[in-house]
C-alpha cells in the first residue's frame, strides 16, 4: 500500500487541507473547523496517513496562534490547545469509525461529520470544566460552530472532487 500523503498523485489532497489550515487559522483563530478536517481525513486518507495529517493541522494552527496571533504562554490557553489535539484526534476515530459503519457516500460522510463534531465538543466542554471556558459552550455559539463546521466541510470536500477530477486521482475513500 502507497503511503497517500508521499503519493505525488494524491499530494495534492493533503496540500490542500494545510493550506487551508494557515489561511484558516489566520482568518478564524479559535473557530478553526477541527472537526470538520477529522472527519475529511478519516473518509479520505488511510489512518496513518489521517493521524499525521490530523496531528500536523493542529501543529500548524497552534504555530498560527501561539506565533503569528500572540496567543498567552499561559497554562490555560498550552492546555486548551492539548484539549483540542485530543479531541481532534478523538473526533478523527469516531468519524472513521462511524464512517466504515454506514453505506452511501453522502449518508456517510455526514455521519463522518456528525459524530466527528460530536465527540470533538463533547470532549472540549468536559475540558473547560476545569481548564476554563465552559462560557463558551452556549447552544447559540456551539450551532455557530456546527454551521461552520459544516461549510468548511462541504467546502472542502467539493475541492476534493475538483482536485480529483484535475489529476485524475479516485475521488472515493481510501481507508486501509
């Protein structure tokens, strides 16, 4: 099996998602679409592939804050940036879990979505219980997130299906 992040025929995929890291970053700071890219990674990349990918995006947009944006040295933004690896990380499993569960790529990847974004919320409000931030956990600004999520999503899945068409490249899953 080809290593799909040093496939020069499928590099483009990956590409893509860390640019779309930075200029996200940049542009959201703290509403970054984490759940949104765990669950593209997990319908789209093989599982090492999808945890390196999942681990450099949140590198990425931890260099983005901490280095460009000036976010505090302080315990409680160093872990709240730990929480939200974790439950990125967490979100990517659940997606891929979910997603090899349930036929049809459009019931499949909103399933990816849906539980990628679940498991990715629910695990950062139990941080904030203790780390700080639980204020920030209101439906209004939870279903802000959901739609933005969904957008990023969709967004960028439809790149998906361009880039694909451009090289050629198999548009469907790769999971292995």
């Amino acid at each position: 099996m080809a290593h799909e992040l040093l496939n020069p025929k499928t590099a483009a995929w990956p590409a893509t998602l860390a640019g779309a890291t930075i200029l996200g970053s940049l542009a959201l700071a703290c509403v970054f679409p984490f759940a949104a890219i765990a669950a593209l990674a997990a319908l789209t990349l093989d599982r090492r592939s999808g945890i390196a990918l999942v681990g450099a995006v949140w590198a990425a947009n931890q260099a983005v804050g901490f280095l460009l944006m000036n976010f505090p040295w302080d315990a409680q933004a160093v872990g709240h940036g730990l929480a939200i690896l974790a439950a990125t990380l967490a979100g990517y499993g659940a997606a891929r879990l979910v997603a090899s569960k349930v036929e049809g790529s459009v019931l499949r990847s909103v399933a990816a979505l849906a539980s990628a974004f679940v498991v990715y919320e629910v695990l950062l409000r139990g941080y904030a219980q203790f780390g700080g931030g639980a204020e920030n956990f209101s439906a209004e600004i939870v279903s802000g997130v959901a739609i933005n999520d969904a957008m990023w999503f969709a967004g960028l899945l439809a790149l998906r299906w361009v880039i694909a068409q451009v090289s050629g490249a198999k548009a469907s899953s790769a999971h292995a």
